[in-house]
C-alpha cells in the first residue's frame, strides 16, 4: 500500500482562497445590516396559517433550511442554479463543471421529489398548522434534503417511486424530527440541527426498509449522458478546490454542482441586502455562518483531497451543512467562533461519514452515514467549542 498516496495534502493556495472567501463574505455581510420590513422572518411564521402567500414563501424558504440560511432568494437561486447545471450538463457544455446530481440524469426526478413531498408535507398535511400552537421554526425541510429524493437516485426514473418515496417521506419526516426537537434537544442541550439531521438517519432507514419490501420498488438506471470533450479535472489545483468548496454548497440537496453553490451564496447575500432579518430566522449571524462554512469546506477538501482521486466524491460536504453553522447559531456569530467550528467541523465530518456509510447494509443509501456523521460530529464541535469559549 503506498501510504504517502494516502496522506497526501490538497492545494495550499486552493485552502487560502477559500478561507479568504470565507473572511471577504464575513465582513461584506457584516457592513450590509440591513434592516427591512419586507420578508422579516417573524412576520412569515406569524402569517404562514393565515396567508397563502407567506405560506409561499415558508415553501421556498425550505430549500436552504440545510444551509441554514432559510431565505426566499437563496432558495430560489440554488434552485435555478441546479435547473441551469442539468442544462448544461445534459447538453455537454464546457461550462457545466461537476456533474449535476452525480452523473446520474437523475436531477429532474431529484427535484420533482423535493416539490411533491414539501407539497405534501405543507399543502396537504398541512403541518405548518403547529405554528398557531407557538413555534416559531418547524422542521418541514426534511423532506427536501431526506430520504425522498436519496431514495430517487437509490432506485432511479419512474412516476410510481416519485409518488411512493414522496409520500413515505413526507409521513414521517416532520412528526419524528418535530417530536425530537421538543422532546430530546432541549434536555440535552446541543443544537437543534442534531434533531433533524438524526430525524434524516431514521426516517432513512425505516423508509428504505419499506421500500425493499414493494414489488414496485426495482432499481432502474436513467438514460445516460454522452459527456465528451470535457478536460478532466486537475484535482491538485487551486481552481478545483474552489469549485468543490462551492459544490459542498449544494450537496445536501443532492445537486453536487459548483453553480448551483455559487448561486445560492449568491442568494444568500441578496436576502440579506432585502433585510437582514429574513435570513438563517432573523438571527444576524449570516456572516458567520458563511465563514464557518468556507473554512470546513476550504479544511475538508484540503485535507482529503486524496480521497477525492481515490473514490470520485468525498463528503466534505457534512460539517457545511451541520457542525459548522449549527455550532455558530448555538454560540454566537463570532470569529473564534466560526473558525474554530469550520476548522474541527473539516477534520472530524467526512472520515466519520465515510466510516458509517461504509457499514450500512445493501439497500440502504450512502447519505444515511452522511447524516449520522453530521449528528456526531455537531454534537462533538459543540461540546469542545464550549468548552473552550465559554
């Protein structure tokens, strides 16, 4: 076995650039503060039951509750994003950069289901009635980053999936991760994100359960891509670990693309120059959270970028989506903060990932141990962080 392969480091200069994206988005949003009337984020929730288009908006607004962010623009962005990446994917343009949802075809399906079950889940279940109880944050997202649309690229194309794996996953995302936010998470004293990523692993394993057991549930492969003339990647570059980091971005809703990243980062600061109260639940700490989030994803890729070459795909992704941002809303928007978050976020998220996916029976997709890491490895982050901070 040749360990010097094993260990070999990424791009410096690739690490640096993305750290200073981190830093430049922190002090950039930090001067916008902005505070606006329209799309404050406690107007939303106290308006979701009684107006169908805060309820809209609140559908929206979902795509990006795995960022963290929660906004209408972001979400809107990474959805053209994702729409944009698949064209120009599908029509093997020089300009697609990574593969939209893994070289698989399978984006449409990918997004049919992320729509349909968050229809069910806010349409016609209409769990956003508990927001007349007193909450102000409900858990609907699940569906769209959970077991609808892994399940989707699990068995492949086909009308009868789309309408099964949305249904189940729209039944048991919201109670379960519901359930655990008032019940578990406050006893215990650790971000909320760890309710809702476990809630992903769980309903994960139960739906992928049932879904063994339907005769209707085959396995089919869409109809591939002619992907030619594409240079391949230098993944020692600075570039490609620029373009990975933005990828990380859109990872949890299973685009894996670089545009639909930079597109909603790019929403990301359009929601905040609409009013600074409407992003990440009109908390404030958005400058941090996108520090925290480009120092995991710049650490991550820095140092396991062999596994890239060795296996394709690596799950940088976990602590961006978790550890990072979920420590900087627990703690605070500072500095110490958010650096140290991103930096034992990047360590920690994608070997545990890769440790737990790599146990899960067949049947059962990867992003089962995705979540579970981000459980893990958020609740490891907080406890230190704590710690040593305060």
């Amino acid at each position: 076995m040749n360990t010097d392969k094993q260990f070999k480091l990424g791009s410096v200069v690739g690490l640096l650039i993305n750290l200073l994206i981190g830093f430049a988005l922190y002090f950039l949003v930090s001067a916008i503060q902005r505070v606006g009337t329209v799309l404050d984020y406690n107007q939303i929730v106290q308006t979701v039951t009684s107006n169908t288009s805060s309820k809209l908006v609140w559908f929206f607004m979902n795509f990006t509750e795995p960022q963290f962010y929660a906004g209408l623009f972001s979400s809107l962005f990474i959805i053209v994003g994702g729409i944009i990446a698949w064209v120009l994917d599908k029509t093997n343009s020089k300009f697609a950069g990574f593969p939209v949802s893994y070289s698989s075809n399978m984006f449409p399906w990918v997004l049919a289901s992320q729509l349909l079950s968050l229809t069910l889940t806010i349409f016609v279940f209409n769990f956003t009635r508990y927001f007349d109880q007193g909450f102000t944050w409900l858990p609907t997202f699940i569906t769209v980053v959970g077991i609808a649309p892994a399940l989707m690229l699990l068995y492949g194309p086909g009308l009868e999936k789309l309408l099964t794996v949305s249904l189940l996953a729209s039944l048991v995302s919201f109670p379960t991760a519901h359930w655990l936010n008032q019940t578990i998470m406050p006893i215990l004293e650790i971000p909320g994100v760890v309710a809702n990523v476990s809630t992903m692993a769980i309903t994960g394993i139960i739906v992928c359960a049932i879904a063994k057991a339907l005769p209707w549930m085959k396995k089919t492969d869409a109809p591939a891509l002619e992907r030619k003339n594409r240079p391949a990647d230098d993944l020692d570059s600075p570039l490609w670990a620029v373009r990975r980091a933005f990828a990380d971005f859109s990872e949890p809703q299973f685009y894996g693309n670089e545009l639909a990243g930079l597109f909603v980062v790019a929403g990301v600061l359009v929601d905040s120059v609409v009013n600074v109260n409407h992003p990440a639940y009109g908390s404030g700490v958005v400058p941090g959270i996108l520090l925290s989030q480009f120092v995991a994803a710049g650490v991550g890729i820095f140092l396991y970028s062999q596994k890239f070459k060795d296996q394709g795909w690596y799950a940088t992704y976990v602590p961006v989506v978790s550890a990072a941002p979920g420590t900087v809303l627990l703690l605070g928007g500072t500095l110490p903060v958010a650096i140290l978050a991103g930096v034992l976020g990047g360590i920690i998220g994608a070997p545990l990932a890769e440790y737990l996916y790599s146990r899960l029976p067949e049947g059962y997709h990867i992003t089962i141990g995705n979540v579970a890491s981000m459980a893990i490895t958020t609740i490891m982050v907080s406890i230190v962080l704590k710690f040593l901070l305060f």
